[in-house]
C-alpha cells in the first residue's frame, strides 16, 4: 500500500490543531519554545549544511577556473571531449553510489558519515594538485564523485526530517546561499591563487586545488561537532538539544505530516517506493535543472574567455558575482514560496527568467548584455533549485520513501550535469548556440 499523506501537501500545508484543553497562555508558550529551538537549529543545521553542500560546488569552481589556465594542455585535456570526460565521470561515479550513500546516511548517522566523506574529499583534491596526465584526473574525479555521492541527497534528508512543509524552501534556501556564497569566494580565491603561478615549482592551477582541498579537509574536522543528528537521536549532538527538546521537534513534525519517526529498515519498502510515479516526475525535473546549471557553472569561465573575449584572469574573477547576486532572488522567491505556500508559481516564473537570461547570453551582441544575462540566468536555476527540492520533500512521507526519492532525483540531477557537460562546445564559441537553445528549451 502507498503511504497516504502524500497528497496532504499539494495543497499546501496545514497547521496543526491544538487541544481544545490547550489554553491560549500555553499555546503561545509552546509556539515561543518551538519557535526558540527552530532558530537553534537553524544556526546549526543550516550553517553547516551550507558548506557541505559547497563541496560539490567548489569542485566545479576549481575545475572551471583551472579550465582557462595552463591545466588543460598541461594534462592533455584539451584534446578531443578529454575535458567534458572529466566532468562526465564524476558525475557517473556520483550517480552510482548516491542511493547506498543517502540509506548510510540515515543508518550510520549524520556525525559519521559526512565527517569521513567530507575529509576524504578534501585529501582527493589535495592528491590532484600533483597528477601529470589525463588519465590519472579520471581517476581522481571517480573517487572524488564517490566520496560527494552522499552530500547533497543526505543533507536534503536531513533537513527534511527538522522542519515542517511551510518552512522547507525558505531553509533550502539558506543552504543554496551558503553554496553560493562559497562557490564566487572560491572563484575569486582561484583567481589570486592563479597569481601564485610558478611560486614554489607549482602552477597556478594546482594552488587551487591544494588550498581549497585543505579547506574541505578542516571543514571534514569541523563537521564532526558542528552537525546535528536526526530529530529522535539530537540529544545525542555535541551541545545541542537535551532529551526535552528533541522530542518536542520531533512531535511537531509529527503533527504536520506524521512522520517524525523512522519505520524499521526493509529492503522491500525501499524497492517498493520505485513504484511512485511523483519520483519519476520529480527526477525529470531535476534532471532538466541541472542540465542548465551544468552548462552555466562548469563552463562559464570558458564561455567569458572564449565567447566573450576576457582574459584568463578576468574571466576568472567575472564567474564570482552572478553567483552573489543568485543570493538575492533564492531568497526572496522562498520566503514568498513559504509565506503564501506556493511551489508551482514560483517555479514557473524561474523557468521564464532563465529564459530570458540565457536569450540574452546567446543572441545579443554587446558583451555586457549578454554577461547580465549571465545574471539572470544563474538566479533562476538557484531558485529553482530551492523551490522544486521543498516540492518534492512537502509532497513525500516517510523518512525511508523521502531517503530513496532524495537519492534517485539527485542522481537524475546528476545525469543532467552528464547532459549538460556536453551541449557547450568549442567549437561554437563565441555563441554557444547549442547550449544556448537546449537550455531554453
């Protein structure tokens, strides 16, 4: 049998009734205390979530960057689909093991898995400052496709199992932010590292990965104590919740959509959630998102060298501030999203945006133009993200089916960045015309 709360949400949540023997004094003073821990774990769990979650990104940022320096002729990349390989394998190696990954998650615990994961991507980077051919960065982007499998499906989970339906967009949107904010500062620390060329018998490109992979590394350490458990299990967190308050977060998610407490594990339940339709239109639509933001976040550095004729450096520095500006309407459109309890709107208004930036970036001929559109562009495909993620998770119960359908639309999410790793061709530069009109599209 399917579980039934599922189409609670597509009318928008509901708030909880209250006891008719509930006064008003200790209504209010039960909103205030929930209220009170709901901003505590916000300070914890979304600040946290936000850097992890920049992982993924800062391997785009570096690779990218790298992409318009010396890196690619230096490795043999340059050659053939050498360097769209690249990026393509890491998310197949991505793609593959996010299922398992996001289940270890919710079995091994938060404190376990993202701290181990996230040191081993950083020590995976660190490695690939000091490859020498092509093949050896296939390898390396297997391994560190492996060890991010479990981030971003984990973390969604995560946070699904804290907040009510009316509040998922505005926190998903908090961790796109902290991406975000990670993602340009890591564009403009590549491009003082690219200034470190040559210092110390090391070229500009293998700086960035050395700096940037020892910051994933502290950031592994960090995580151990910072990340919060699920709700049943936070006491348990390093100076977090006592036993009281984690069961009065776990009863408030249990008011709003029955399901704050974990069924017992069974492989069969986890097949038998395949059986949803809503994963398959959930997964199309991610793996639409992310064939846009694929062809934007890896490619946008070469698209301003090459298409818009900026010099390595400056096309470096210019990938940093649409992502900034990104912050802005990810924000705005999840509190509206939130506020009013509305996803499909939001998410329709997005998708014409992000036509009009990439109309922008592909037919019209001054250069600054077409780098606004740049702007636009990234916004929306930032927004959307937030939004059609609070989407799926406002419209699944079960802390297992919401653990398998977290999994299954991240690595459809990956199977666009496959996608989209190859509709940006040099061969089109300046006008990119491929990308252009299958990300219209």
């Amino acid at each position: 049998m399917m579980e039934s709360h599922d189409s609670r949400a597509s009318n928008g949540p509901k708030r909880p009734l209250t006891s008719q023997s509930e006064t008003s004094d200790n209504l209010e003073e039960r909103i205030a205390e929930e209220l009170r821990i709901r901003l505590h774990v916000d300070l914890r769990l979304c600040s946290i979530a936000g850097l992890l979650c920049s992982l993924n990104l800062l391997d785009s940022s570096i690779i990218s960057s790298a992409s318009v320096t010396s890196m690619l002729s230096d490795l043999s990349l340059d050659k053939g689909n050498r360097y769209s390989v690249s990026i393509l394998i890491f998310t197949v190696a991505s793609v593959c093991f996010q299922l398992p990954a996001t289940l270890a998650v919710r079995i091994l615990g938060p404190r376990i898995f993202f701290p181990i994961t996230t040191l081993c991507f950083g020590i995976v980077t660190i490695c690939t400052a000091f490859i020498q051919t092509w093949k050896q960065m296939i390898l390396m982007r297997v391994l560190l496709g492996v060890f991010m499998s479990g981030i971003f499906p984990g973390l969604a989970l995560l946070i699904s199992t804290w907040y009510r339906r009316e509040e998922l967009q505005l926190r998903f949107a908090f961790l796109q932010a902290g991406q975000l904010i990670v993602l340009a500062t890591g564009g403009i620390v590549n491009y003082g590292l690219n200034h470190l060329n040559a210092k110390q018998g090391l070229k500009g490109w293998q700086w960035m990965y050395i700096v940037q992979g020892l910051i994933a590394c502290i950031i592994g350490v960090v995580t151990y104590w910072w990340i919060v458990d699920f709700p049943e299990r936070s006491d348990h967190s390093f100076y977090f919740l006592d036993k009281r308050e984690a069961d009065i977060m776990v009863s408030r998610i249990q008011r709003d959509r029955r399901d704050g407490l974990p069924a017992p594990f069974s492989w069969k339940e986890i097949f038998r959630h395949f059986l949803d339709l809503k994963l398959y239109g959930f997964a199309t639509s991610f793996f639409l998102l992310n064939l846009v933001s694929t062809s934007l976040s890896y490619f946008l550095p070469i698209i301003l060298q090459n298409g818009m004729g900026f010099s390595t450096n400056k096309s470096i520095l210019l990938s940093a501030p649409p992502y900034y500006y990104a912050i802005i309407p990810v924000i705005i459109s999840s509190r509206i999203g939130d506020r009013y309890c509305i996803r499909g709107p939001i998410i329709t208004f997005n998708s014409f945006c992000l036509i009009a930036g990439f109309g922008m970036l592909g037919f019209a001929d001054q250069v600054t133009v077409r780098y606004v559109g740049t702007y636009l562009a990234t916004g929306a495909y930032v927004s959307n993200w937030a939004a059609l993620n609070s989407y799926q998770a406002s419209n699944i119960t079960g802390q297992w089916k919401r653990a398998v359908i977290a999994a299954a639309v991240t690595a459809c999410n990956g199977l666009g960045g496959v996608a989209g790793s190859f509709i940006v061709r040099q061969q089109e530069a300046p006008r990119y015309i491929t990308a252009i009109w299958v990300s219209i599209g």
